[in-house]
C-alpha cells in the first residue's frame, strides 16, 4: 500500500479545507468529512445552533458519543464472552480434576 503523505480537499459547512493524509487513508477521510458535513448541516438547519463553532463542538460531541456507544457495545460481548470461556475452563478443570 502507498503511505506517501499527498494533500486532500475536503468541503464542511461549505468551506473547504486541505488536509495531507496518506494515499491509501485518502477514501476513509473523505467520508469521514462527509459524515462531519452532513453532522453539521443537520444541527445548523435545526436552528437551535447557529454559530459555526458551536455547531463544530456539537458534531464533535455528537459524533465522539456515538464511538463511545459503539465501542461499549463492540466490547460488552468480547467481555461476555471471555467470562463464559472461563467459567467453561473452570468446569473442564473440575472434571478432569475429579476424573
């Protein structure tokens, strides 16, 4: 894969920015930039939130709420599972134990 830093333009809120990122990284910032922009119209054309740096900080907030949803729902099986693996080796090791 190609790592060579080269610079994307990516459009928010109208106004276009230059960020560099590495080639094979170009496609996940462009839609990540798509989902800040469509984050950002929504709470601007709510109306309750006009000002641009407020609207940032509450797609920030909005966005960095939904990976930690995410992440907690992505580790609560893992966990769940790692307890039961152990309970289950803790009963193998029981019978061999008593065998």
């Amino acid at each position: 894969m190609n790592k060579r830093p080269r610079p994307v333009t990516v459009t928010i809120l109208g106004k276009e920015y230059k960020i560099v990122c590495d080639e094979d990284e170009k496609e996940t910032l462009i839609q990540s930039a798509q989902d800040l922009d469509k984050q950002m119209r929504a709470i601007r054309d709510s109306g309750k939130v006009t000002s641009p740096d407020r609207i940032a900080v509450m797609a920030a907030l909005n966005l960095s709420h939904e990976l930690r949803q995410a992440r907690s729902i992505n580790h609560s099986p893992s966990q769940t599972l790692v307890e039961k693996l152990t309970t289950l080796r803790h009963k193998i090791e029981n019978v061999l134990e008593n065998a």
